[in-house]
C-alpha cells in the first residue's frame, strides 16, 4: 500500500489538537500542484534568501514574502515592511486562490472571515529547521494563523504559552494544513530538521506556506 493510499483510509479528516489549534489532514492535498505551479512567478519577483536573526546568525530556513506586507529579521529585529529590502520593490501579491484556500481552511478550524494580508513562504532542504518562536508581529492576534505544508514530512513541535513548557509532536505531511488561533494563538512552535527524502513534486525540499493578518 502507497503512503498516500494508507493516508486516505487511515487519517482522520480534521483533528483538534488544541482548543484552538484544528489540523486539517490533506486539506489542499488536491489543489497542491496547482499552488506549487505559482510559486517559480513569485520567488522571481522576491527570491528565496537566508535572512539574519537580529543575534547576527543565518537562518536555516530560506524564506520569501507575497501579500501587501512580508516579515523581515535582520540585526534591527523583527518587523513587518511594504517591500522587500533585497530588491526595493514591493512584495509580490498574494495570489487569489491561495487567498481564498486560506479563509476556506481557517473556516473549517472554526475561525470565520479570515482574509490575510501576508503569507511567508519557507523553503526546508533536509536538515533545515526552525527553533521555538512566537508569532507576535502581526498586529492584532484575534486573525488565526494558517499553515500549509507541501512536500518532504515535517515535525512540527507545538509548545505552549512559555518557552519551556512540553511539546507535542504533529507529523506535518504534503497537503496538511494546521490552523491555530484563539487561546492557542501565541503558543510556541517550531520545526525539527527535515529527515532526507524525496517528494515527487518537490524534489528534496519542504515548502510551508505560513498565511497572517499582519497589518
Ligand atoms: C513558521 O512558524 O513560520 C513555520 C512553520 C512551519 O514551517 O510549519
Ligand atoms: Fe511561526
């Protein structure tokens, strides 16, 4: 049996794995090539890149922005800006249908009339991970955030509301999308290194697509 045929019969369609927090197994597992096939257009636009923590360190993580705002880390910190510091223009625009697969999911998690205005985009290559964080940049945390994951499994560690509370541990695979918000909206988060691999639309790479209300 395929590991896509065992993930039809055997996964359950939407799990609640926090009061707040909804994964939506295989959510956009159908429309997945369709949003792969707009990201070459983007990421001409605003290329992928390592960017600082404002410690001075590269991420391991490559990252690019659409939407009318992007988050950028350097030295000065975090923040969100209306253009994108490596090239000067504008972040390119969220793309309609990613716009709408985004509301449709934070809806099915429970969170009504969700319209982002930013979306990072990271690119895992295997060992890629990302530490502990909070989302706190966005200015109003009511919105929900509304994450998709593409391509290679990921780990994903879900903390609580402190940096050393226990995590839980959610197998992220192609075409999940994991909403939280709410009273889970500021816990902490992260990715464990991405185990080797390949996916047949994504090569040895993960791509998360990460959907905020940020301004
Ligand atoms: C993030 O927290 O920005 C990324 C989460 C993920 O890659 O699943
Ligand atoms: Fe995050």
């Amino acid at each position: 049996m395929t590991g896509d045929l065992f993930d039809m019969l055997e996964s359950p369609r939407d799990e609640q794995v926090g009061p707040g927090t909804c994964l939506l197994h295989g959510f956009v597992r159908n429309s997945a090539a369709e949003i792969l096939a707009a990201l070459p257009a983007l990421l001409e636009q605003a290329p992928l890149r390592r960017m600082m923590t404002p410690g001075g360190q590269p991420m391991s993580v490559e990252m690019s922005q659409c939407g009318s705002l992007g988050w950028v880390s350097d030295r000065d910190g975090y923040r969100y800006t209306r253009r994108d510091p490596l090239t000067g223009n504008g972040w390119p625009a969220l793309p309609p249908f990613w716009r709408e697969l985004a509301g449709q999911a934070a809806a099915a998690a429970g969170y009504a009339s969700f319209v982002p205005d930013a979306c990072l985009i990271n690119r895992y290559a295997v060992g890629s991970r990302m530490g502990l964080h909070q989302d706190r940049d966005e200015r109003d945390f009511t919105a929900p955030i509304v994450s998709v994951s593409l391509g290679l499994t990921a780990i994903f560690q879900l903390g609580g509301a402190g940096r050393s509370d226990a995590v839980q541990r959610l197998r992220l695979v192609h075409g999940d999308v994991l909403v939280w918000g709410g009273v889970d909206r500021l816990r902490f988060h992260g990715v464990q290194a991405i185990a080797p691999g390949r996916h047949e639309l994504t090569g040895e790479f993960r791509y998360n697509l990460t959907f905020r209300k940020a301004g």
